[in-house]
C-alpha cells in the first residue's frame, strides 16, 4: 500500500490539545499517586434504578430484539413530546417534530450533512463543545466563531458579527446550559436569537444537554419561543439527566423538515438505537421528576457548593454556576491555562482541562467538573490550596 494520508477534512481539524495531560494522569496513575480526576464530564453516579428495572423487562421482550425503527420507537418519541409538554409547555408532534437519536452527539455530528451545502456558513461559539466545528468541517461548511466572553456573560455577540458572515450563514450552534463555561441563557436571548433567524434566514440547532442539571430556575428551551419551531431544532440527551452517558439515547426535537432532512441522513448512516434502550429511556422521560432525580441534582448542587467555595475563599474569584456539572474558574492573570493545568496535575495530582484546549477564546480559565464525591472534591481544593500559583 502506498502511504497512508489522512482525508483533508480530518487533516482540517483542530489538533488534540490534551494528550500530554493524559499520559502526564497515566504515569501518576501507574506510579500508585492518588489523583483526582475533575477533568471527566461523565457521570460517577449510577443509572437510576426505576430505569435499569424497566431495561431488563424489556430486553426480554422479542420485539425488542429486531432492526430499531429509524425514527425511534413511538413510546419514546411519545414520551419526549409529553416531557417537551409537561417541563417547557412546548406542543411538539410525536411522529413528525421527534426524532430518536444515539445520544445528543449522533443528532449534533450529522445535522451539517442535513442543512448545509459546501462553502455555507456555520456560527460556533468558542469555547465549546468541539463536535459542532468538526461537524461542519465534515459538511464542508466555512465556520465563523462566535467568542463567548465572560463581559457578555458568555453569550454570544451576534452585532460584532460582520453583516455579509450574518448573511452568509445557515446554521448557528447555541448551547445553554454551556459547556464549559457554565453559562446559562435567559429566555431574552432565545427570542433575540429567533428574530435573527427569521430575518437572516439562519437554522438554529440548540444543544440541551445540560437542561436537567440545575440548581437554581430550570433553563428554558429556546422552543418555548413563539416563531422558535419554524428555524430552530433542539438536541437532548439522557445522558447528564439520568446518568445514562454510555446507554446513548437522545433525541431531536423541532422544525419537521429539518428533522426529516436529519433522519433521512441517519438512515443512510446508522440503524438506529437498540429498541429496549429506547423503551427504558421511556420510562425515564416519564418520570423526569422522580424523587431520585430529584436528590441527583441536590448532590450536584451540594458538590458545586464544596469546590466553589472552597476555591473563592482561597482566594480565586470566580462565579458559582447556577447549572451543569462543569465550574468554569478563572486562572492568576499573566498565566495559561495549560500552565496552570500542568502545575496541578504535577504538584497537586488533581486533573482538570485548560480552558485554551476549546480554543483561544477559551484561555485565562479551567474547566473542573463536578463528577466526583464531595469528600474528593474538598480533598481537591485543600491540595489546590497548598500551591503558590
């Protein structure tokens, strides 16, 4: 064989910032050093039990046991519609506005391939979630960022977009609750937004993954908005709600013909969920306000408190984030992100991710999540706290 060379798009995409950091965690790791790891957007928390439960009845059921329908079992589909009801208020058709996906990345990584055409523009915010630029890079989309800085409250500033890119454009990424700044996003903003897409003629595509881990209001959906349905298409996942990360079942939601443009690019490409899966996050839906969900997020919130104020009184000004699982703290002035990062790791052996690996405008910060018990996580602080940095 000749060579090998990888494809141009791949070749396109940014390089990965962190592979140091995770040989420098494997090498503590193998060396028996005891190291936090607040660098891990995956749940420690089991599935919950209600769950499980519904999921072994029905892998027992045969039915279960064939091809998946593409567009996803209608229980689920139906119970997505009646959460979109019971949580937003937002009317949603389960056979047409619903859309099972493989988790929010299935959905997130294939909807370029169903709105954009080669050289069309795509808004992605920085710091983010690097999935919305590799998927627009693999569509042959142009990508403008949109800086997400902490004056705007890591909103994005659509006026500082130069018109001919706000013309140019098809689709725009948002993501509230953010990751991983932890921002989150006030109805106002939605509604700004969908005005903008009336007039530019812009799809929205909102990634909701975080809307169930909140401490404060509940985060609203953008869907809620009047107008919303005829240019915007929402993401969820089950995977941060219910601690479902490797069972990969979301769904889409919003504007039909951008949900069929995506599920006919999905029929090309996947099968579709295991159909028990899809039953069992069924049940999960329907009892999204299930006491054990309800005491995850008073973990959550008990965790965030432990590491945030912790930090703040040795001295690091930051704010507490009112949803997710992700604190998005503020480093020393006059140092990176990546310098910083390597010192804890090295002289602390607590892992978290520099904020300049999402992209420059992510530097001057570190992301450190909130997956790990409150005793690790005081733990965490009194080693950070030993450090001159």
């Amino acid at each position: 064989m000749k060579k090998f060379t990888k494809t141009q798009r791949l070749q396109a995409l940014p390089p990965y910032l962190f592979i140091e950091i995770d040989k420098k965690k494997r090498a503590l790791l193998q060396a028996g050093k005891d190291v936090i790891n607040l660098g891990v957007g995956d749940p420690d928390l089991p599935t919950h039990k209600f769950i499980i439960d519904e999921m072994a009845k029905a892998i027992y059921d045969p039915k279960n046991h064939r091809y998946p329908f593409d567009e996803g079992v209608p229980a689920y589909r139906k119970a997505a519609a009646a959460f979109m009801q019971r949580r937003f208020g937002v009317s949603a058709d389960a056979d047409t506005q619903i859309l099972t996906t493989i988790g929010s990345k299935d959905g997130i990584s294939h909807i370029p391939l169903a709105v954009i055409n080669p050289g069309d523009m795509v808004l992605v915010p920085q710091p983010g979630y690097p999935v919305y630029n590799s998927g627009a890079i693999f569509a042959g989309g142009q990508v403008h960022v949109m800086p997400l800085a902490a004056k705007n409250h890591f909103l994005p500033d659509f006026e500082a977009i130069p018109e001919h890119i706000r013309q140019q454009t098809k689709l725009v990424w948002l993501n509230y609750p953010n990751n991983p700044t932890a921002a989150s996003a006030p109805l106002s903003f939605y509604q700004h937004v969908v005005e903008l897409a009336h007039r530019y003629g812009w799809i929205i595509a909102s990634d909701l993954a975080y809307g169930e881990v909140y401490f404060e209001e509940p985060p609203p959906s953008i869907l809620q908005v009047p107008g919303a349905m005829d240019v915007a298409i929402e993401f969820h996942s089950l995977s941060k709600s219910f601690n479902m990360t490797g069972w990969r079942i979301g769904w889409a939601v919003g504007n039909s013909q951008v949900l069929a443009a995506l599920a006919q690019v999905k029929g090309n490409m996947d099968s579709g969920q295991f159909n028990a899966i899809q039953v069992a996050g069924a049940a999960a839906l329907n009892n999204y306000d299930h006491p054990d969900v309800k005491n995850q997020m008073a973990i959550y919130r008990r965790r965030r408190d432990v590491l945030c104020d912790g930090l703040i009184k040795l001295g690091w000004r930051m704010d507490k984030p009112t949803a997710g699982f992700f604190c998005w703290v503020p480093i020393p002035a006059g140092r990176s992100s990546m310098e910083v990062c390597s010192r804890l790791l090295d002289e602390a052996h607590v892992v978290t991710v520099p904020g300049g690996g999402f992209g420059p405008a992510g530097e001057g910060f570190l992301r450190m999540a909130l997956t790990v018990d409150e005793s690790r996580l005081a733990e965490a602080v009194t080693r950070i706290g030993r450090l001159q940095l």
